[in-house]
C-alpha cells in the first residue's frame, strides 16, 4: 500500500512539474483542479470519520469495555469510548495535515517562481518526520522505564492507602498510633512517594541533560523557596498540630483571640466557626504560637467548669452568696449536678467580696447560651432574696433612698422618692 501511495505520488509530483514548464494558464486550470479534488477527499474523509466516531459511541459498554486489573477498574467503559474517539480524531488530523501538504507541494511546483519551494518541502518534512521518528526510538528504553516506576509508585500508594484506611477503621491496630492520625499520615506518606518518584524519573525525561533545562529548574526552584518559606512553616505547624492532638474537628477552642468549633483542619491552615457563624481561617504557624483552649477534651467525659464573676457587698453574709449562686447553677440547664458547682472568693476588694461561681457541662459547644442562662439565674436569685449585685462596682449614699432592686411591675405612676437630709436636733 505505501509502494503503491508512493508512485501515485511521484507520477503527480511529474506530471504537475511538466505543466508548471508550460503555458501559465494549464498551471493555473490545474492548480484549480487540485483545490477543488483536496477539498473534494477531506469532505468525503470528514464523512467517514463522523460515521466512525457515532459508531464508536453505540461500541461503548459492548465493543469498548471497561479496562480491568484483576477486580480492580482502571478505566471505565467510558473512558475507553473517549479514548477510541480520540485516536480516530487524531488520525483525521494527521490525514488532513498530509492532503494540504500534497496540495500545497505540488501547487508550487505548478508555477517557476516556487518550484523550488516546492521540491524542498517534502524533504524538510521527511528530514523532520525522521528526526522525531529517531528520537522516539531511542527514547523507548526510557519510556518502558518510566511507565514501570509509574506502575510501582501508584500500586505502593493503592497499599498504603488499604493499610491506613485499615487503621482509620480499627481493623489494624498499632500501639501508641491513634486512629485519627491515619489519614494525615496516609497523605505524608503519599506526597514522599511521589517526591521520590519524581526525584528518580527525572533523569529519564527528554531534555532533562540540556542547559535550558536546567536553568530552568533552577530558576523554578529559587521561586519557590524564596515564596514558600511561609507555607513550609505553616506546613510543618499542621504536622506538629496533627501529632500533638491539640484539637479535633467539632471541638471548642480558643485560638489567641479567635474562640470557636474547629471545622476544618489542613496541613497549611485550620478554620474555626464562630458562635456568630463567621468562619475564621488561622494559619497554623499562628496556631502553634498562640496558646490553644481546647474546651472539648475533658468536657466531653468529665467536664469542663464555666466560671462567672460577681460582686457582693460586705454587708451580706459570705454563706447565703454560695447559696444563691449555687441555686442559680442547678436551675440552668446544661449545668452537671456531678462534679458539683463550687464557689470560690476570689478577692477582698475595697467595696465588696468578688465571688467566682464554677458551673460544670459537656456541652462546652453551647458555652454561650449556658453563659447567658446562668447570667439570667444569677440576678433572679439575688433579686428574690432582695441582696444587691454591685458589679463591677456600685456607688449609693444611704440616706432613707429606696434600694436598687429591679421591681417585676412599678405601679403606674409612682413617684420614686426624694433624696432627704435628716437634720439634728438641737442637743441631740
């Protein structure tokens, strides 16, 4: 079939050459004629590809199978009709690309002006197509070579991932290796193997021995460690954060001045849901150098204590403050009645007795609403029982003026009465 392309194309290449030695007007005529015969074969091309590529399309799932490795799937029916469908419109491409460079060839050779043009086009071609054909044999070894690392680095990942996802599970067990760690340590472990296969492969590519290459490289590497210097702490801060189980996902925390529920935790970055549903992402260099308030790791099984501030004067009994304070803690809900509530004084401050109340939970996520329920309790204890709460501080002159207690419901209309100065009587 070449042999018999070949001599087509050398008895066109002869008798175009003759005409282009003649009358001008025979070149031109058949100049007109190729044109219209080139676009003639592509139209008709075109229609045989369209018919292949629909036939292809019905093949997929009975002729186009999914492609297996024992029961593993490596490539969908799909996959393989998209690939079949690809190679034919490649070939299409390649035809075309040969019927324009014969039309265009022996279009030159029509006239005298671009003859020469003409008889050196087809052997820059040949010398290009038998350059490309040269290297790609000789890179053959190499290719084998590469496709063989291929095949290892992605089969040792398949393993590495079935032993963690193994871990993540409980059905393997190593001990001091929390599960939680497993895929955190699972994606380390697969970024090191793919570094080392490119660090192997690397040699094998084409062009890797030339000068241009490698500036190249090296100028790519400069870039990079110039403007990752930030990302590499943040990254290593994420493995220290990873190892250390300073927090999980769901837990309440503090982060410097950021206080929320951890909902995402990566190797560069952790983000955090505020009680307000804004979503704050902190850099893990920043949390590694912040102090963390995990409020979630003892609470979940024993609890964690909230602890509120009031102050109470000296004239009220230091025991009926525990009380009411305690009574406030077991009327407000989501507040453990074991390990009890306590209350401590904290401080004799000039004016009053600062008392701090310490209320557990295992709810630590809801520490807003408990806060502001207990807040609640806390000042409906002290207004039944008539005692002040004079926080932070609360300045009165005592002279027959009516107490500051909140009152449910003033009579409409009252008149809160005057301040009054009470005078001595003479000899008193």
């Amino acid at each position: 079939m070449g042999a018999f392309f070949s001599e087509v194309y050398g008895w066109l290449e002869a008798r175009f050459t003759e005409i282009g030695q003649g009358n001008l007007l025979w070149a031109f005529i058949a100049t007109c004629v190729l044109i219209v015969a080139a676009i003639f074969v592509m139209a008709a091309f075109r229609f045989l590809l369209r018919r292949m590529d629909r036939r292809l399309e019905t093949w997929e799932g009975t002729h186009l199978r999914a492609v297996r490795l024992q029961k593993q799937e490596l490539l969908a029916a799909e996959d393989t009709t998209k690939i079949a469908r690809g190679v034919v419109r490649w070939i299409g491409y390649a035809v075309y690309a040969v019927i324009a460079y014969v039309a265009l060839q022996l279009i030159f050779l029509s006239f005298p002006v671009t003859r020469g043009v003409g008889s050196s086009l087809l052997g820059s071609l040949a010398d290009a197509v038998r350059s490309i054909g040269a290297g790609i044999i000789d890179f053959l070894p190499n290719i084998v070579f590469l496709a063989v690392l291929y095949f290892v680095a992605t089969r040792t990942v398949k393993l590495v991932q079935l032993v963690f996802r193994g871990i993540s599970i409980g059905r393997i067990k190593i001990k001091g290796f929390d599960a939680e760690w497993s895929r955190p340590t699972f994606k380390i472990i697969r970024f090191l193997i793919w570094v080392f296969f490119v660090i192997v492969a690397f040699p094998y590519l084409p062009g890797s021995e030339s000068p241009a290459f490698r500036g190249v490289s090296i100028f790519l590497g400069v870039l990079f460690s110039l403007g990752s210097t930030g990302a590499a702490a943040n990254f290593v801060s994420g493995i220290m954060l990873t190892y250390t189980r300073a927090f999980r996902i769901s837990d309440r925390v503090r982060i410097g001045g950021v206080e929320g529920a951890v909902i995402d935790r990566t190797l560069f970055v952790t983000r955090v849901r505020t009680p307000k549903k804004v979503i704050v992402t902190v850099p893990n260099s920043t949390v590694m150098t912040s102090p963390v308030h995990n409020f979630s790791t003892e609470g979940r099984e024993k609890g964690v204590f909230l602890d509120t501030t009031v102050t109470i004067g000296y004239d009220v009994p230091w025991r009926r403050v525990h009380e009411l304070l305690l009574a406030a803690a077991a009327k407000t809900a989501k507040v453990e009645t074991e390990p009890p509530a306590f209350v401590l004084q904290k401080s004799l401050e000039d004016f009053a007795v600062a008392y701090e109340l310490n209320a557990p939970t295992r709810e630590p996520r809801s520490m807003p609403e408990i806060y502001s329920e207990l807040h609640q309790n806390i000042q409906d204890e002290f207004a039944e029982a008539g005692i002040e709460i004079a926080s932070p501080h609360h300045f009165a002159l005592r002279d027959g003026n009516d107490d500051l207690l909140p009152a449910e419901k003033p009579a409409r209309g009252a008149a809160q009465r005057a301040f009054r100065f009470l005078g001595l009587e003479p000899g008193a």
